[in-house]
C-alpha cells in the first residue's frame, strides 16, 4: 500500500510517497530527494528535529495517479 505525506516547513512544502510493504519513501519532490529509501521513523525523527509539520494526506485507495 502506497501513502502520501506533506512535509510542511518555513521555506517550502513537498510531498512524498511512502510504500508500507517495503517501509520506504519510493518517491520525493527534488528538495528531499535525500528521504528516498528511509523508513518512516527516520523522516519522522528528522521532521521534528528541523520541526518541519509532517502529515499522512491520503492512502493508495484514496490516491489517483495520472
């Protein structure tokens, strides 16, 4: 299953997509390109140290890829 998470900060907002079955970010904005491949603990852990607002938008039943 695929989920879609928002990381807020004072300078931009972006978005990544997070695969639960293999735990990983799969997909970045260029920005944070540096999160593909970490588990959703370490981006979690690196939100609140930058505290940068991380939120779950929707989940792959809700998501429509183009």
């Amino acid at each position: 299953m695929d989920q879609l998470y928002q990381i807020t900060t004072p300078h931009f907002v972006v978005g990544f997509c997070y695969d639960t079955n293999d735990q990983v970010v799969f997909k970045s904005a260029p920005i944070i390109k540096y999160l593909n491949r970490w588990r959703i603990e370490q981006i979690a852990e690196y939100c609140q140290q930058k505290n940068w607002l991380l939120n779950l938008v929707s989940e792959k039943g809700e998501l429509k890829w183009l």
